[in-house]
C-alpha cells in the first residue's frame, strides 16, 4: 500500500471531527471517553510522522506517535493552563486545527507545490544581504 495515499489522511481527518462534535455535543459516555482518548492520544503525533515521512516499523511508528502525541497534549495543556483560558473543549479544538493544518500540509498537492517552489526559487534571490 502507498504510505502517500488519501486514505489515511482523510480517516486522521474524519476520526478527529468525529471526536471534536462528540466531546462538543454528548455528555459522559463511553463513546465519548474512548474517541477522546483516542485522538489525544494517537491523532496528534501520527498527523506529525505523517508529515515528517520517517522510515520506521509499524509499532515504532504506534509508540512515536503516542510519544508525539503526548507531548503535543501538555504543551497545549500548559499553555492554556497558564493563560487562564483552561477548558476541554479549547484544548480539543487547538488540537483538531493542529492535526488539520498537519494533514494538509502532508497532501500529495502541497508537496509539489512546495517542491515546485523551492526549485524555483534561488538562494540568493531569498537570503537578499
């Protein structure tokens, strides 16, 4: 299978929607607790190895990505905490804009168009003294 294919970034999309309306919407259930845990968990680190295109196994990729994600959740975390703007639903929702913002940058489109760019484009004409 293509490692660059829609599928998977489409399915991190769709999955982190669904658990942004669900936490957004229901109250205490189970559903609710497993997708949230879920995406915090999981979404934000696989969007960025996603991105990062390393060569790795699938269960090095499942604990970086955990790793990632983790991270990812206290530094968004803290910097709510500490701006006195702490709520669930402002931490899911910067996270759900991050994997977005991820997974767009990632896309096959982009890519080219970065690449395409940056070919073009001399060093000199940018770095101007």
């Amino acid at each position: 299978m293509n490692r660059r294919s829609l599928v998977f970034p489409l399915l991190l999309v769709e999955l982190a929607v669904t658990a942004e309306v669900i936490v957004l919407t229901s109250g205490a259930s189970p559903l609710r607790v497993g997708l949230a845990l879920w995406f915090i968990l999981v979404a934000p680190g696989w969007a960025v190895l996603r991105a990062l295109d390393l060569p790795m196994g699938v269960l090095a990729m499942a604990a970086t990505a955990v790793a990632i994600s983790v991270s990812i959740d206290i530094l968004v975390a803290m910097a709510l905490f500490y701006a006195r703007w702490w709520s669930v639903e402002r931490a899911m929702t910067i996270l759900l804009a991050m994997v977005v913002v991820l997974v767009m940058a990632d896309l096959p489109i982009v890519r080219r168009a970065v690449l395409r760019l940056a070919s073009a484009t001399p060093v000199r004409r940018v770095m101007r003294p």
